[in-house]
C-alpha cells in the first residue's frame, strides 16, 4: 500500500510537470524562426571588428528568470498562471496575495515536502531551484516579500527524500 502511494505522488508530480512543460513548449512555438535557429547554432565566432558582448550578472539575472520558468514548469499546471489557485478536480490553494508567504519558511518546507494533495520535490528539484521558485512567488502576484531566500537556507531545511512508508 505506502509503495503504492509512493507510485502516485511520483506520478502526479511527474504528469503535472510534463502539463506544465507543454504549456510552456506552447508558449514558445510562437518565438521568431531566426531565434529558434540561433538557440540551436552554436554561437558565432566575433571578428575583430565587432566589440565582445557585454557580460550580464548571471547569478541576479538567472535567478529571477529561473524562478519564473521553474514556477511555470512545476508550479503553474495546479497555482495557474497568475498564481489565483484553482478549485475543481482538486483544490489548488491560491499563491497571489498570500499572507502565509511572508515567512520564507513556510513555502520552502511546503515545496520540499509537499502537504495535503501537493506532491514534494525534495530530491526531484535542487535547493537552487526550490530558492528560485520561493523567491519568484514571494516577489510576484501581489506579494511583496523580498527579502530573498538563499539556496543555503533551502539547503539547511532539506532532508531525507520523503516516503509515505
């Protein structure tokens, strides 16, 4: 029986991240062809005349970027696009305007561990991504905690994968 449920959380987790792919593979279909080309070039080689490309501040630039795209890969199929939640199958608690995402905390162990109908993605996403998403919905839909949320605190509040055994 506890395998079982093992078996359906890892399944539900791994069908609501392939919806959420989708939608975002939806999303993109519409870009340009030549950007699509150039995403799968490899990068031309400058000439001597042309100035380097200016680098960017991966790590502040990655991080809100990445919060959006991993919170509409995992997140988005249940919260919705614009994080009101939704009811009918299932209930999906609304993330927009969330008094409960003031405390860092609170969303990260959630993330991590799932809670009622929610799966966990302890062990299926690293505590960069979980920091990312957390950071992402505490700073979007109406939420306006920024105070940031740091990989090592994720990391700190993670522990065994769990088990319904």
């Amino acid at each position: 029986m506890a395998i079982g449920m093992n078996l359906q959380r890892l399944l539900v987790a791994l069908l609501l991240s392939l919806l959420a792919s989708l939608c975002y593979a939806a999303d993109t279909k519409s870009a340009p062809p030549e950007k699509k080309d150039a995403e799968t070039q490899p990068p031309a080689q400058p000439d001597a005349k042309s100035s380097p490309p200016a680098k960017a501040d991966v790590k502040s630039s990655s991080a809100a970027s990445n919060g959006a795209r991993l919170y509409k890969e995992n997140c988005q199929a249940c919260h919705m696009a614009d994080g009101k939640g939704a009811t009918g199958a299932g209930t999906y608690p609304a993330l927009a305007n969330n008094p409960k995402l003031q405390t860092a905390a609170y969303p990260v162990v959630i993330v991590m561990y799932g809670k009622a109908g929610m799966p966990w993605f302890n062990g299926l996403l690293t505590p960069e991504e979980i920091a990312a998403i957390v950071g992402y919905v505490r700073t979007n839909f109406g939420n306006k905690y920024a105070e940031p949320v740091t990989t090592e605190e994720v990391a700190k509040m993670k522990g065994p994968v769990p088990t319904d055994e």
